[in-house]
C-alpha cells in the first residue's frame, strides 16, 4: 500500500502530465458517423471519439484538451496520435435548424437536416406545436447536450407533409436561414418612414419628366426598375438609362444598409419570390410605373458610330416613363413582324440602332457571353411541374441587356474616377492558383497562345476569344471553365476579364440587389460632393453570403421539383431521355436533359469498368467506352436519394459512349479475308453480324 509521500508524487506526476497536454479552442465538425473533428484556429483536425462527440454539435466553438490516444486497453495508442476532450462549451454552432418529425413508440424526435448531424433530437411534449410524424418542421434547439449528451429541440412551426403545395420552397429557404417575406408587420414601418420623404420635391434632382423614356419588360412586372430613352445626335446617339431611386427614400433610415445587406437580392425561386423590398415600396414608391412622377438616377452617355462610350453624366433626376411596353411587342416590332408600337417609333429605332452598334463592338473588342437556350418551368395549382419548354432570349431582351452593360460600365468609370470606395465587381480571370496548369492547357491545345500574358485584358480576351471560337477539335472554351476565378464584389476598383472591360459594377436593379442599392448610395453621395464611403464597406461581405445562401436555397428547391417531376414522369412510364454531358469530374458527370434542361448526375464509380479521367481533354475513359464535355449521352433517370439531397441520378443505357471501332491492319484484313476464303457464312451467321452492327 503506497504512503501519503508517494501518493503525492504520483499526484505531482499525473498534474505535471496533465499540464502538458494542449488546451486550445476549438469548432467542431461532425460527419455521418458518430466521431468527428475539431478544427482549431491554425487548422489541425483533431480527432472526436463518439464519446466526446455526444457532448457537442456540429459548428460548436468549444475549449479542448489534447490529449494522446489510447486503446481499448486504456493504453497509449500509436505514438504521436492524439484525441480531443470536451472541456466546455463557448458557443453553440445550432440555434434554429429544419429536418423531419419522427416518432418511436410515443417520443417524438426531429432528424436535423444539418450536415455533419446524424443524431435525433427529441421533442418534449409540451414543445411538439402539434406536428404529426412524417411532417417537415422547422425547429430550435432546446436543451444543449454539453451536460449529459441529451440534447432536444422544439417545434417553431409546421411546413406540413411532403407533397403539400410550395412546401420545397418555404422548406429550403428556412434551410438556407433566408430573412422571411415581408409581412404587415415588418413592412410597415420602413414604407411608413419612407412615405415621409418628398423626393419629387427636391430642387436639385433635374426634371427629365418630357423625356420620353420607355420601360421595355415582361408583361406581368411590376417593380419596373428602368427606363431607356435614346435619340440621333450628330456624332451617333445619345443614350439615356434611368433607374429607379429607392435610396431618395431609405438612405436616411437607421440600419437600412444592414437590412437591405442581409437579404442581399430578391430570391426567385420558381412559383414564389421574396422579394428584397417590402413591395408597397418597390412597387408602390419606387417603381417606374407608366406615366407617373418618379425620383431615378439617370445616365445620359454618347454614343460613337462604333460603338465607343464617349462623355456621359449622371443626373439625380426626375423623369416620367411615357410607356410600359412588353418584351415580346418590342420584339415582334424590331423584327418587323408587326407595327403595332408605330406610336413609339422614333424612340425605338434609335434604341434598335444603338443596340445593335454596342452589341458589335462588344463582339470585337470585349467579351460576349455565348447564348445559351433558356428553359420555363409552368407550375401545377400543385406547385410542381407541369410542362417544361425551351426558348431563345429576344432581341428585345438583348436590346436592354446592352443598355444595362453600358450603363453599369459608365457607373464603375464614374466611381472609380471620382476615388471612391466602390462597390466594384471584378473578375479576375484565371485562377492565381491555376495559372501553371492554364499555360500546360495552352501548350497542348493552342500553343500559339501559351506565351499569352494572361494577367491583362488584351491577354485574357485574346484567349477567351481563340478558345470560344469554331474549328476546334474539342469543346476548349467549356474545358477552361475549371480554371476561372470567381466575380469578387470590392470596394477597391478593378478589370473585369469575363466582359473584358476596365471597370464595372451593378447599378440598374436597386429594387432586387442590394449591391445596386449600394452603388446608387455612392452615387448620389459622389454627385453631392462627397467621395467618402456612404456605405459599411464591411457590409459587401454581408451581400455575398445572402446571394451564396439564396443561389443554395434555390438550388435544393429546384432539385426537388425537379425529382418530383422525374418521378412522375416514370410512373408515366418515360425514363429514358437523350442529354448532353454538362460537366465531368474523375467519379462521373454532369447530364443536361436535351428537352427540359434537367440536370443530374451519372455515377460512373459502381461500374463494372474502371474509368481514367484526363484533365486536359475533360474526358473519361474505360477499356471500350469514352465520355467528353458536350458529348451527347441517352440515360435512363435512376431516382433522386434523399441522402445527396434530392439530386437526380441516372444511368447510362446500354451501347451508350462505345468507342468507334479500330480500324484493322493490313495484316489483320489479310487474314480475315483468308478466313472468308475458307468458310462461307450461313444464313444465321449473317443475321447474327447485322444485330451486332446494329447494337453498335
């Protein structure tokens, strides 16, 4: 029996020991296992054991001790292998969460749909709000597991049973933690203090009300945001783009900025909009509507015969739309397919001309996205597809399209002339990262171009252009999308290398994006002198992640009407579809349905043969099949698991990417013809030779 001294020492011991070991803080990150990580603020995963991971949730900010591995045996594990240990809770990483009602015998539970959380959550009685097994829920956590690893949560409302009308939608935008639709309550104020402001009564806002502007839109829109005005001048055009002002009303308000930053844009999601701002002001307020007085920002450009953006101004102006014409009457009218807006004539024909000359210089000197076919969803009373048809863009949506770049493009020249802090969007091109592996791309397929700088807009555009041009072997312009950067918004002003110009910004949807907003406060501040931000710079990064979880929400909502719609496209008894690979990866590829644009994914893993993937030519490869970008590909759709949220799957039919056959050497025709020689083919044999051909 050890005395009270060496008691103390192996205390001693064990306290040394222990103070040894690293405590540090820590996030957790769980996976769909019971283990996890925690992930500490210089990047180490250490690993969680199941234990330890009952004590927390995924996103937790908690202190840890480090501590080395042990076995089973409660010996140390290999050395140099160490284990994280739950000392205390800083901050939850889960507050309000969706996921689906479950029960077991009489405890409810909710199943969180959040990544890296496999575990139920159960729901007190008195917590349940009356939702029924099966129901989608949108829920809070109640009790935290730090204590006793028995965590449980509450019921905050009921999306109802799958299947219920627009559920995909609400459900995915609560997923997202989108800001809810304004209701009476929300709205009110802010249209109330903005009611209060007398915009139109401003003396130094310029009346352009006898300029006859004209809305040119899709018939049903109502938070009309622009006007267009143009008319022959001696030296080419002048070009008048105004949008409408919300800022003339909601500039002065306390935390606007903030508010308008959180929501981001207004989220289209199909069947439903959210829109940014409550609609008794984007569409009450503010809107262009046909004939009325409203405050805008105009800018007036000239235009060159060729096309050039000459001197342009921008105005804090009054103006008057004189009338709201659709889409599809302008069009039918430039096209000379009928003559009904002759009212409107004049106007129109000088828009028609300056389109058509910004639109070709663009061509030569910058840089055109390729057109791509749109598709249209048609919704049910249901909420899910009906019918899905394709179109191509109008010219009248091209028309307004080229306006809205020119005066975007005159906004960022403005501001970044003026020395203010933007905001700016800027592309930088290709990755910096990728920027070896781009030249290696080069030196295979254009090696013309591989001493290109690719760092400058004439470098950029030169490549651009060559790779998007006809007469190559292999879809090159596709092929290079992996190796482009993402448009950054800044307040620092820099080139745009996806359109191939100096400087841009959005300013013509103020109504829909919080960036335009932003853009239409530095304006204004920079025309009343002042070039100071007149925006949180440090709300940009509030924009980008509002449009990041809006693209997210959106993105999950469409999967799962699209897999509605799969679905019951097959209990019609259709599976089968021709598509066209869309993107491809080393494990499969990305399917474009031909007829609805569908997307899904073909998993080329579980086959039978083992496929090689080639970077350079984007393709993969077995023993007798190939697949590329582009390449046209007939699948059958397969489902669309839950577990990788919602995302149609199909497989390939059989036959489908056979690589052509090889043709023989002249050794190997000797020697079938020798064969031939010696045994004719019967009948059977024949027949046999002409089903194969036909499979192949």
């Amino acid at each position: 029996m050890l005395d009270r001294n060496a008691m103390a020492q192996l205390k001693g011991l064990r306290d040394e020991l222990e103070a040894q070991n690293e405590r540090v803080d820590a996030t957790i990150k769980g996976t769909q296992h019971r283990y996890g990580f925690a992930i500490t603020a210089d990047g180490r995963e250490v690993f969680v054991p199941p234990d330890e991971m009952l004590k927390v949730l995924p996103g937790d900010k908690v202190a840890i001790c480090i501590r080395p591995a042990t076995n089973k045996k409660g010996k140390q594990d290999k050395p140099g292998r160490t284990v994280a240990e739950i000392e205390r809770l800083i901050e939850t990483g889960v507050d309000e969460f969706v996921g689906h009602i479950v029960q077991k015998g009489k405890a409810v539970f909710v199943v969180p749909d959040l990544a890296g959380l496999s575990r139920w959550l159960f729901i007190p009685p008195h917590a349940r709000n009356g939702v029924s097994p099966g129901d989608l829920a949108h829920c809070a956590l109640l009790r935290h597991p730090i204590k006793d690893g028995k965590p449980s949560a509450k019921v905050l409302s009921s999306f109802g049973e799958p299947g219920s009308a627009g559920i995909e939608n609400q459900y995915c935008a609560a997923r997202a933690k989108l800001p809810p639709a304004w209701s009476d309550k929300l709205a009110q104020p802010l249209i109330d203090a903005a009611s209060k402001k007398a915009p139109l009564e401003d003396t130094a806002r310029l009346d352009l009300t006898s300029l006859p502007f004209v809305s040119i839109d899709a018939a049903r829109t109502v938070d009309i945001d622009d006007a267009l005005h143009a008319e022959v001048t001696a030296n080419g055009w002048q070009l008048s783009v105004a949008v409408a002002d919300p800022t003339a009303y909601l500039k002065d308000l306390s935390d606007v900025t903030a508010l308008v930053a959180r929501r981001g844009s207004s989220v289209y999601f199909h069947g439903e909009v959210i829109p940014m701002m409550p609609e008794g002001i984007s569409q009450g307020l503010c809107a262009l509507a046909e004939d009325t007085p409203r405050p805008a920002l105009v800018c007036q450009m000239q235009i060159a015969e060729d096309g050039t953006i000459g001197h342009f101004e921008f105005h804090k102006a009054v103006i008057r739309s004189h009338a709201k014409l659709a889409y599809a009457a302008v069009d039918r009218y430039v096209t000379g397919k009928s003559d009904d807006l002759i009212a409107h004539a004049n106007p129109l024909e000088a828009l028609v001309q300056v389109y058509r000359t910004l639109r070709e210089r663009r061509e030569q000197q910058e840089l055109v996205m390729e057109e791509r076919r749109e598709y249209r969803w048609m919704l049910g009373e249901d909420k899910q597809i009906a019918e899905i048809d394709s179109f191509e863009k109008l010219a009248s949506q091209h028309l307004v399209e080229e306006c809205m770049i020119a005066a975007n493009k005159c906004a960022a020249t403005f501001l970044r002339n003026a020395g203010a802090p933007g905001p700016f969007v800027v592309h930088g091109g290709f990755r910096e990262d990728r920027v070896k592996e781009t030249k290696t791309f080069l030196e295979k397929h254009r090696p013309d171009l591989a001493e290109t700088s690719l760092d400058t807009l004439a470098g950029y555009r030169a490549v651009l252009a060559d790779l998007s041009g006809a007469g190559h072997s292999l879809p090159l312009r596709e092929m290079v999308n992996r190796l482009l950067s993402r448009a950054i918004v800044t307040d620092q002003p820099g080139p745009h290398m996806g359109l191939a110009t100096e400087a841009y910004t959005n300013f013509t949807s103020p109504l829909r994006k919080a960036l335009d907003f932003f853009v239409h406060l530095q304006i204004t501040a920079c025309l009343e002198g002042q070039t100071g931000a007149a925006y949180p710079v440090e709300n940009l990064a509030d924009i980008t992640r509002a449009i990041d979880r809006s693209r997210e929400a959106v993105t999950a909502a469409d999967r799962r009407l699209t897999a509605n719609y799969l679905k019951k496209l097959k209990q019609a008894g259709r599976t089968r579809f021709m598509g066209m690979v869309s993107h491809i990866t080393s494990s499969g590829f990305t399917v474009k349905l031909t007829d609805t644009g569908l997307e899904g994914l073909v998993d080329l893993r579980p086959d039978e043969e083992k496929f090689s993937f080639d970077k350079w030519t984007m393709s993969l490869t077995s023993t007798t099949r190939r697949f590329e970008l582009l390449q046209s590909v007939e699948v059958d759709f397969a489902g669309a698991p839950a577990e990788q949220d919602y995302l149609a799957q199909f497989t390939l039919v059989d036959g489908c990417g056979l690589k052509p056959p090889k043709e023989p050497t002249e050794a190997q025709s000797e020697a079938v013809t020798d064969t031939s020689q010696a045994k004719a083919p019967d009948e059977d044999d024949s027949a046999n030779a002409a089903a194969n051909d036909t499979t192949n």
